[in-house]
C-alpha cells in the first residue's frame, strides 16, 4: 500500500511539472518550477508500525527493541 508521504510527493511533483508546460505553452519559453514537498520527510517521526514504549516515570519514550529499562531512572518501559 503507498503510504501519504508517497502520495505527497507523487502529486507535489506532477503538478509541478503540469505547472511548467502550461507556463511553458502560454509564455512560450522554458520554465520549470520543481516544487518537490519534502516536508512530511523532514518532520517524519517513528513509523506507525512500530510500537512506541514509554517510561511512566519520567516520560523516556523509544521505538528501539534494544530498551527493556529507562536510561534515565532504571523504570521498566511499558
């Protein structure tokens, strides 16, 4: 199944270059304007497939496997 990043970007970049060739058929010169949105891929958090485990003491959170404790106090994560 494609994730919404991929759509994102299939469609950020289709309509930019659906932008340029109208540009290009109505100014009648080359002109492209690639506006690629990289956003949802700057900002991306933890996959939502991964379980996320918290410390109920402090509040450590971690989607890593390798954490069975809290780095910070020893808490079980849960």
């Amino acid at each position: 199944m494609v994730r919404s990043r991929t759509v994102t970007a299939v469609v950020g970049l289709v309509g930019s270059l659906l932008v340029s060739a109208l540009l290009w058929w109505y100014f009648d010169t080359v002109a492209f304007f690639l506006f690629v949105p990289f956003v949802p891929f700057l900002f991306r958090r933890g996959e939502p497939d991964e379980p996320v485990r918290e410390c109920p003491a402090c509040g450590f959170r971690t989607t890593d496997d390798a954490y069975e404790y809290c780095p910070r106090d020893g808490t079980k994560l849960e």
